[in-house]
C-alpha cells in the first residue's frame, strides 16, 4: 500500500444544483501533512467527503492506490479515518467507550484487539477516563478530543480532519498539535487556523468558490499577502 | 447548553444500582407480568407485591418519595378504567342520574377498577426504579441479553442519544427567539409611535414564527440524520449492527435473579390459587 491521495479533475453539485467542486485535481503524497485553507462555503468539507466515497462526484479518487467505488469502500473506509466538522454528528453512541470501538468493531477485529485499541487511543487524546462517560454531556473540546480518539482506534494510514482545533481552548489546542505531530500518517486538515497549519503542516492547498487556486509551501503562501486577501484569509 | 433533567438516572451507591443490569431489567419485567397476571381483587397479594417495591424503593436509596411523586404522573391514564364502575356486575352500589342518563355503580366493576389502577401504579414504580437506578447505556446491554432484536436496540440508542441534541436545538432556538424579542420603553418619543406599536407583534405573525422554528427544527433533524449515517458509513457501517460479546453474569447476579424470580412466582400462585 501506498498512503497516497489522488484526486482527477473532480466536479461535484449538490442535489439543489450548487456546484461545490469545479474540476479539483490534488496529489498527495505518503506521510505528506498538508493544510486546506480557504473561506466558508470553499467547498472543503465537501472535497474531504469524497475521500472515503461519502459523496460521488464526477471524476476519480483514487486513495492508497484503490479507486473509490463501491466494491472498494470497505478498504478504503478502513484506511482513511475521517473526523467530521461536528462531534455531535461523529459521536452517535450510548457511551464514549462505544463510540471509539465502532471503528475496530467494524473491521472485525476480535474483543481483546477492539478492547486495547480503546484504550489506546483514548489515552492518546488524553481522555482515558471518559470511557463510561456518556457522550452528550460533554463539552465541545471534549467531544472534539474523543471524535479524533474514535478514528485513531481505526489506527488509519491517512487522517483526514475537518476543522479539528475549533472551540478548543489554548491547552487542547496545543495537545492535539502535539498529538499530530506525532503521528507518522498522510494528513490533510481543513482549518482556518492557519498558525496550526505554519506549526505542523509544511504544505497548504487554498480552495475558493470550488476550485483549487493555491497549492505550494504553507510558509510561501502565508507570505503572499495578495493571495491571502483576494481568498479571505489572515495572516496568522 | 445541556439538557439533564430528561435522563431519569439517579447515580446512587446501593445494591439496586450494583445490581447486574440485565438482572434488574428481567426482574422488572417479571414484576410487571406478575403484576398483571394477579387476578381481580387478591388484595393480600397487592399489599405483598407493594411491600416488596416499597423495600426495593428503600434500598435503592432513591427515596419513597422521590418514586410516588414521579408515579403519580401516570395515575390520569388509570381514569382510562373508570366506566368498569357501571358497565361491570351484579351488585349495585349507588346510582345517580344525569338528565334522562341513570348511571349504577357497581361493587364488582370497583373492585375490577380499583385492582387495574393498582396493578398500574406498582407497574409503573417497578419501571420508574429501574430507570432510575440504571444508566441508559446498560439498560441497552440488558436488552441486547435478552435477545430484543439488536437493530431495534440501535434504534433505541439513537434515539435516545440524538433526543437530547434535538432539545439543545430547540431551546437554542427559543433562546434566540427571546433574546431578540425586546419590548419597547413606553415612554416612545410620540403618543402617536407608542399607540401604534404592540410590542410582540400579532397572533397570527407569532404563529408564523413559530411555524418558521418547527419547520427549521425538522430540517436539522433530517439533515442531522443524513450526516449521522456519512459518520457510520465512514467507519465502516455495513448496514448490520455489531457489538461486543457481554461479559458473563456473575453468580451473585444468578442468586438474585433466582430469588426474585422465585418470590413473584409464589405470589403470583398464591393470588391465582385464593381468587382466581
Ligand atoms: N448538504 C448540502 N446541500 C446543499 N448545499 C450544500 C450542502 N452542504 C454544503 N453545501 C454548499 O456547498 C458549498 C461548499 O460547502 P462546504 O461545506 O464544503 O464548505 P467549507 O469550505 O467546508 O466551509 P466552512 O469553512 O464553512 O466549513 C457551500 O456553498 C454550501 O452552501
Ligand atoms: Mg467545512
């Protein structure tokens, strides 16, 4: 396998006929950290959502050399460990603990193996006495925390994160960088906190109305005051 | 904004709450069924089968109190039973008219009245204390012991995890309603302004608002739904539903539930041995 991403001349419009892609082309390449930047509405969240064959847009996606279709999907969803926007939406069990084994569960690993997996991606996030915790009493940075534990237990080649340091406070922010830093993966990271992406991401793809319109070195494109300003970004 | 006043739990240190889940809830259910299977007018087994919800509701440290106040929610549907009282017997008791309408008691038909409104309220104690005494998440497992088809208790833990977000949204709604919801000062700058200004706005133009944050409470849902299933199907959610094995049931569990078993058992001969 090769931890790869690599996306051809997608297109994709939403079922009231918004296009949210316009012909994106993207590589990545293993153990690559990139940053996706760009204003609301860019169509960031959407693009993620092709990476593991969520939506189906026109063109291919090809993830860890296997083209997403449908005979694929089981694969593919097991390499790709997709944290979404919102936590309420990523956490949907009775307990935390039930939440971060659905992932291993699923790849039909035995108890023991489900069991330590927990364990250990809990403990990565810092959350290991939450297990018995139920989810919908806890704060956004705590659901945060445990969204990424319930894909680290997968123990996926790429990690892909929408949005992960948004209502984190100073310290979570920094544990979770940390934590990223870390970890040996391929990872793509929408994010407007571009002072994360100078951090911990070498490269930046800035998205616009659709399309891709920068792609290069993060401490480049952060300097490139023209760019940031015509797509709504600050520099950090 | 967190809603906790709808989860019934009541974190307690008691040997109820210790007590293995899937015991409680196989005993609860024998309770009910013994409950409802007692025949018409076995008073002594009433009082029998009180007495042991009572010492439960004791044990359990939740208090008698806590447990009645909340199972007199349930007594307005027992009125459901009341016509019994004149359409049920031989004995006549009282009788009163209305208009041309002549209305007669009867002793049988109160007795049948009386026995179903308190085989009503020990039913809903008996689940009211387990409820209370279980977190919702074992109450789950012990579903799932029991052989309840496991996508209907998946259905139950979506639910039951996605009714608090749905009531965060609506009072996050409301919440944004009031607060934009001023009153104007009555001192406006002229009579004339101050006249003609109802703060609030008409009936109808309220109802239109409030139509708007129902409809818009719908849509989340839906779409809620919708992103809930991308979060499943991006962890590998195949459409069957999968879990743990459980871990066995300890022996102390077994005695309980032995015991407990075996009591309503008696009771439940007793009744239908005397009054059957
Ligand atoms: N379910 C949907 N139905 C219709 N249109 C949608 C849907 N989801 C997103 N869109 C539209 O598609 C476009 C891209 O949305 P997307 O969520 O990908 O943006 P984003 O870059 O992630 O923005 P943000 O930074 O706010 O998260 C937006 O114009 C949005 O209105
Ligand atoms: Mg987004």
């Amino acid at each position: 396998m090769h931890h790869s991403i690599e996306v051809d001349h997608l297109s994709f419009s939403y079922p009231d006929s918004h296009a949210a892609l316009r012909d994106v082309s993207l590589r990545i390449s293993p153990g690559e950290k990139v940053a996706l930047a760009g204003p609301n509405g860019a169509g960031k969240s959407t693009l993620i959502l092709h990476l593991n064959g969520i939506l189906k847009g026109d063109g291919q996606v090809t993830v860890c050399g296997l083209p997403v279709e449908q005979k694929n999907l089981g694969r593919v969803r097991a390499a790709v460990g997709l944290v979404f926007q919102n936590p309420d939406d990523q956490l949907f069990s009775p307990t935390v603990f039930d939440d971060v084994a659905f992932g291993p569960l699923y790849q039909g690993l035995p108890p023991a193996e489900v069991e330590r997996r927990v364990t250990s991606a809990l403990a990565a996030v810092r959350m290991s006495d939450y297990a018995r915790r139920v989810s919908h009493h806890l704060s956004t940075g705590e659901k945060k925390r445990i969204a990424i534990a319930t894909v680290l237990s997968m123990e996926p080649e790429i990690l892909v994160l929408d949005e992960p340091t948004a209502g984190l406070d100073p310290r979570a922010r920094r544990a979770l960088i940390n934590l990223l830093r870390g970890l040996p993966l391929t990872m793509l990271v929408s994010s407007h906190d571009l002072a994360m992406a100078r951090e911990l991401l070498p490269r930046m793809v800035v998205m616009d109305e659709g399309r891709i319109v920068a792609d290069g070195p993060t401490q480049e494109l952060l300097g490139d005051e023209k760019l940031l300003e015509a797509h709504g970004l600050e520099k950090p | 904004m967190h809603v906790h006043f709808l989860d019934p739990y009541r974190p307690r240190t008691s040997p109820i709450h210790a007590l293995d889940p899937r015991v409680k809830f196989v005993l609860t259910l024998a309770y009910i069924l013994t409950a409802a299977l007692t025949p018409i007018a076995a008073w002594p087994v009433y009082i029998l089968l009180l007495a042991a919800m009572l010492s439960v509701e004791i044990l359990s440290s939740l208090g008698v109190r806590y447990v009645l106040k909340r199972a007199s929610l349930a007594l307005p549907f027992v009125l459901a039973a009341f016509p019994v009282i004149f359409t049920n017997g031989q004995t006549a008791l009282f009788s009163f008219s209305i208009g041309s309408l002549t209305l007669t008691g009867y002793a049988e038909g109160l007795a049948r009245f009386l026995s179903v409104a308190l085989k009503s309220w020990l039913s809903v104690q008996a689940a009211i204390v387990l409820a209370s005494s279980t977190p919702f998440p074992d109450l789950l497992q012990a579903m799932r012991a029991i052989r309840i088809p496991r996508l209907l208790v998946a259905m139950f833990g979506l639910m039951w995890r996605y009714l608090f977000v749905l009531v965060d949204e609506a009072m996050r709604l409301m919440r944004a309603r009031a607060a934009r919801s001023g009153h104007r000062a009555a001192t406006g700058p002229s009579p004339r302004l101050r006249a003609g200004s109802r703060s609030g706005g008409s009936v109808a133009w309220r109802a239109r608002v409030a139509g708007g944050m129902a409809g818009s409470l719908f849509l989340r849902a839906f779409e809620r739904s919708d992103r809930i299933y991308m979060a499943m199907a991006a962890r590998g959610y195949d459409g069957e539903v999968r879990a743990l094995p459980l871990s066995s049931v300890k022996p102390a569990a077994w005695l309980a539930l032995g015991s407990g078993l075996g009591m309503l058992f008696l009771l439940l001969l007793l009744g239908v041995l005397f009054w059957g």
